[in-house]
C-alpha cells in the first residue's frame, strides 16, 4: 500500500489542492522510529483536526528463563511481530510528530492488535481527543490531542487528570463514571469549533446554537460531583463488543459489533432506528449525526442547522434527540454517506448521489440558499476521461467527508473528485464531472487503484495500491 497526503489548507478557497507523494510520509515514518516506513503500518486513522494515528508493526525481541537457563545454560531469545501506537499531524503539506505527551499515552498502550479488534481507535475528522475502547474489558479511555498551552487557545478550562495528557485513563461504561469522563472534554471541542469557525459568513443562527450548547454544558460540568468524577478507573459490569467509536453529538457514540447505537451520557442511552441494525455512524461534531441502517435508509439526530438532518423545515423544532429516518431513501438505498460542516452527501447503490443542507451559486458564499430535504447532484452526463468498462454502465460513488471538504471517489472509473464545502455546495449553471455542483478532480498516476480515503479538518490520507501489470 502506498499513502497519498492530500493538503486543502493550500488555497483559503480550495479551489486548488497539494498533493503529497507517498514518500514524503514513508520518510517521515522512518524518522519516527518505524523502521521500514508506511510498509509496517497496518492501520491509519483520523484523530481529528489534522491528527492521524497509526499501528505499525516491530519485531521485539524477548527472553524467556527456564530451570535448564538457571542450571547455567543462555536463555534462547524469541522473536516475535507487535503492534504499536503512534501518529502524526499533517498541515500545509508537512508531516510533523504529535506532542510528546500524546506519543507517550499512545505508546503505554500495549495491547492493540488490527486482527482482534480488541482495542478501537476512534476515526472522525473534528474532535480534540483520541478515545480508545478496550474491548476485553469494555472500558475507553481519552487523550488530549492538544498540549494544554495549545489547547487553551481554544478553551478556558481543562480538566487534565495527568503531566503526560492521558485524560482520567479509564472510565465505567454503565455509570455515572463514564458520563463524567465523556463530559470532561465536551466543552474544550464545542470553543474550539466556536474559535475555528468564525467567519465573517457565519449566521446568526449557528452562533445563537452553540451559546446555547455551552451553556447547557457548563451547568452538566458543575454538576458533576467529586463522586462521579473519582468513579473513573472503576471497573465495569456489563460488557459490549464495541465496533467504533466516535466522540460527537452528545458526549460520546458508541456503535456495537451487533448494530446496536449506544449515546452516552451519564447514562448508556440506546439509540433506536426502528430495531434494525446500524453499520455505520457519521457526525460532524456536536450537532448532527447520521446512520445508516442494514436495509440501507439513513437516519438522523442532532441539531437541524443549514438544514443537515435531511427533514423538512420545521421551526418550532430544531434539535432532535431520537434518530428519524430520511424518508427518501426507503425507496433508494444508501451505500454510503458523509457529514461535512454546511451539508451532507449520500451516495446510493444505484449510482445516484443526493445532496443536502446549505447550498450557493457562488464558491464564496453568496446566494445561499438550504436544501432542507435531499436532493439529486448526480446526472448521467459525467464527462469522465476514462473509459467505463461498459458504456450502459453507471458510475458507482463512495463519499469522504472531512469538515469542509468532500472526496467523492468513481469505484467504476478510479477518478477521485474533490467538493469544497467552506460555504455548503456550489451550485453549476450546467452539469461537470457528472455533478451539477462544483467539483475538481484529483489528479493520481494512472498506474494506482484507490483503497481509501480518510479524511479530516482540511487533509486527507489517500490509500492505494499498484495495479498489475
């Protein structure tokens, strides 16, 4: 595999990109400590905010002593393959180290394995921590991704239980405890957001919601007792295999190797999509989540700013705590999805592509307009430059979001597509690259087939392999 860095930060507009040869990361990797490069990793993932974590494989090397080694024979050294925990930020085309104190947290986790599951890193372009959920032991712990000098420029408060940035190690699943340490971060990720996002375009609206949230937040902080905050640590009763974890929308997510969706707050709190199974959950912070359901129609919850939750306008209700179905895709099933900071994308198995929330006829803004239920971007036309194997064939889609961006991948033809969403979408007088919104293509040699993406802020990792040849 090979590892593509993609930099959005290179124009205020994104009407442009830098790419980063797979190199610059392998060479960056090596003076890292692993050895053979981005050839020993076995998982990458966002952190959040231009972080990116990774498992890498080492060989160690250990002895082991037995009565004969005592007698007086050298004990037979073994080898043996481990995986470890590191990460990088990654921001105007420069891969740099994470802080110090968040290479140690990662590194004193000694029990990560890619082919167990038995420890889950989060993976979610917009948060200020890393959460980490053991499943043996059905207990997560977070990490400040931030040093508390760099965090404060964000946040006025930290509640940081430790000098190496392990935020309160361990906390119980079904308990008072864990709604403490869920919460303890809550307000760091909503002032940076509100110091992030400041821009001259932003509506009155979205500031009015956030005062509110931090409002809310600050009057739950107080409320937690000395009690509830030393129930950190404590182990837990009930046990639940977890798939993934995101920290967003009211406090934390937890989605379950068995579809079930679980909000935790000082309580585990079961999110029900009409008892079906949930394969994936997406958020775009503390706002508005969606998730999608075993029979492909998707589901939402949170706050309906710029329209994001997929439901009709209704101003006397504006947050909603319990998942509604978007009802357009009971008829078109959805194959995959994304949430970005103004709008969300949801490509279906058909090859259509819908598009919702806040839409402009201008890349900076102007005329905007919200589409509160999704509608259409995709059309037939896709002016592509490569050949469809097939002529009847239609162009299959895969959507990354990261929080004003959106990759949108061609599976059919292996062209990747990039969408900025700084203002929602830019509408076209006429259809382009099979949209009628703006998007750019983005430009790969021709002799690699794409993998992944994993987006973040305003970066993403692009996996390939070579093609054969």
């Amino acid at each position: 595999m090979e590892y593509f860095g993609v930099d959005l930060t290179y124009s205020v507009n994104k009407t442009s990109y830098n790419l980063i040869e797979p190199s610059k990361l392998s060479t960056f990797c090596q003076s890292a400590g692993i050895k053979n490069g981005t050839d020993d990793l076995t998982t990458l993932v966002s952190f959040g905010e231009d972080r990116y974590g990774v498992a890498y494989r080492r060989n160690t090397t250990t002895t082991t002593t037995t009565a004969e080694d005592d007698a007086g024979d050298d004990a037979a050294p073994q080898t043996s393959d481990r995986e470890f925990l590191s990460g990088f930020t990654f921001e105007k085309g420069e891969f740099k180290p994470l802080p110090q104190s968040v290479q140690d947290a990662l590194s004193s986790v000694t029990n990560y394995s890619s082919s167990v599951s038995n420890v889950v890193l989060c993976n979610t372009p917009s948060s200020q921590q890393i959460v980490l959920f053991d499943n043996t032991s059905s207990q997560f712990k977070t990490i400040d991704l931030f040093e508390k000098t760099e965090a404060e420029k964000y946040s006025s408060s930290s509640d940081s239980d430790s000098k190496s940035g392990d935020d309160a190690g361990k906390a119980e699943l079904n308990g008072a405890g864990a709604g403490a340490a869920a919460g303890a971060g809550d307000d760091q990720n909503k002032d940076k957001d509100k110091d992030k996002d400041k821009q001259k375009d932003e509506d009155a609206e979205e500031v009015k919601v956030r005062a509110e949230e931090e409002e809310s937040d600050e009057v739950q902080e107080k409320g937690i007792s000395n009690k509830e905050k030393a129930a950190k640590g404590t182990i837990a009763v009930a046990k639940y295999k977890v798939k993934s974890s995101l920290r967003k929308v009211f406090r934390h997510l937890f989605l379950t190797s068995n579809g079930s969706l679980y909000g935790l707050q000082k309580s585990f709190h079961k999110k029900y999509v009409n008892n079906n199974r949930v394969v994936e959950v997406k958020c775009d912070g503390s706002r508005c989540t969606l998730c999608l359901d075993e029979n492909g129609v998707l589901w939402s919850f949170g706050i309906n700013m710029f329209g994001k939750l997929g439901l009709r306008r209704n101003d006397k209700k504006t947050e909603y705590t319990n998942p509604r179905e978007i009802s357009i895709f009971k008829a078109y099933k959805v194959a995959d999805f994304g949430v970005t900071n103004k709008c969300c994308i949801a490509c279906c198995a058909n090859g259509s592509v819908y598009g919702w929330g806040s839409v402009s006829r201008s890349s900076t803004g102007k005329d905007s307009d919200i589409w509160w239920t999704p509608q259409l971007i995709s059309t037939d036309d896709l002016g592509s430059t490569v050949s469809l194997p097939e002529p009847s064939q239609k162009a299959k889609w895969r959507a990354f979001a990261g929080v004003r961006f959106i990759i949108l991948l061609n599976t059919t033809s292996n062209e990747l597509y990039v969408v900025n969403t700084q203002f929602g979408f830019t509408l076209l007088d006429k259809p382009k690259n099979g949209f009628v919104i703006r998007t750019q293509p983005l430009r790969l040699p021709e002799n690699v087939t794409v993998t992944d993406v994993i987006p973040s802020a305003e970066s993403a990792i692009i996996v390939v392999k070579k093609k054969k040849v």
